[in-house]
C-alpha cells in the first residue's frame, strides 16, 4: 500500500505491506530504532510515539495509519546534536538507567507537556502510569517531566 507521511520533519513516501506494524515499519524499514519493542501488547510504553502531537502505541498500529499524518519518533525530537528541553531534563535528574523505556517516556510526557497544563506531581504519576520502568522506581522520570512544566 503506498503512503505518504511526515516523519521527523521530513516527508517520506512509498510502498508497505498492508499488515507491517508501525514500530516495524519505524525500526526494522527506516532503521529509528529508538522506537521499542517491548510487550508489544500496547501494555508497557516502550514503544510510545508521537502521531499529530497525540502518544500512541506503536505496537498496536499499522504503518498504513500514519498516512497523511506527523510522525515523531524520539530521534525527532530536539535538533541535530542538541537535546530537547525534555531529554535534558531526563539527563539532569538521571530520569533513566537501563534507558529502554526512555523514549516511549519522552513522547508521552511530551504530549503532557504541550497541553501547557501545569500538573502536580501526583496528577504526573498517573498522567505517565501507561509507561513501565523497571529500573529507576519512576521519581527521577516525573521529577524531569515536573521541571520542565511552563
């Protein structure tokens, strides 16, 4: 099936298999491997994009719904050799040790975060609670996403 997207802030086009998977298509086709797989159930976040500001699973999608659409992966997001606001909020709070679930972290409070709501930090906990950690015991992660609230 042909489609046409924009990823990253560039445009792509061609041809996918009707069935592929979003984070194949993402990982295995255009090689952004920063997009994890994990339980690929939608279950844990590891996989979590941005699709037109929304965080979506990307497990649970086929790469032919992205047609028309803006993808964000996390090698999208702050610019070429410069972290984003966010990944270095990350880095200064140790928001992550092992890092696989990092990314799927990043693109979901970045949705939080362009909503320019502020939110307390259990109002945080719950609004990230759709992304498993197992290593860092989640504090440093809503410390990073409660630092960078405008």
């Amino acid at each position: 099936m042909e489609l046409t997207t924009t990823l990253n802030g560039r445009p792509w086009s061609g041809d996918v298999p009707a069935r592929l998977t979003l984070a194949d298509f993402l990982r295995d086709r255009l090689r952004l491997t920063g997009t994890h797989l994990g339980c690929e159930q939608g279950v844990c976040g590891a996989c979590t994009i941005l699709l037109d500001g929304a965080a979506v699973r990307a497990c649970l999608m086929l790469a032919v719904q992205i047609d028309g659409a803006n993808v964000i992966t996390v090698e999208g997001m702050g610019e070429p050799g410069r972290m984003s606001r966010l990944q270095a909020a990350f880095v200064r709070r140790r928001a992550f040790q092992c890092g696989f679930c990092t990314p799927g972290f990043l693109a979901s409070a970045d949705e939080i975060l362009r909503s320019g709501q502020r939110h307390s930090r259990e109002e945080l906990i719950q609004l990230l609670s759709g992304n498993v950690c197992r290593c860092t015991g989640y504090e440093p992660i809503v410390d990073a996403v409660f630092e960078c609230q405008s």
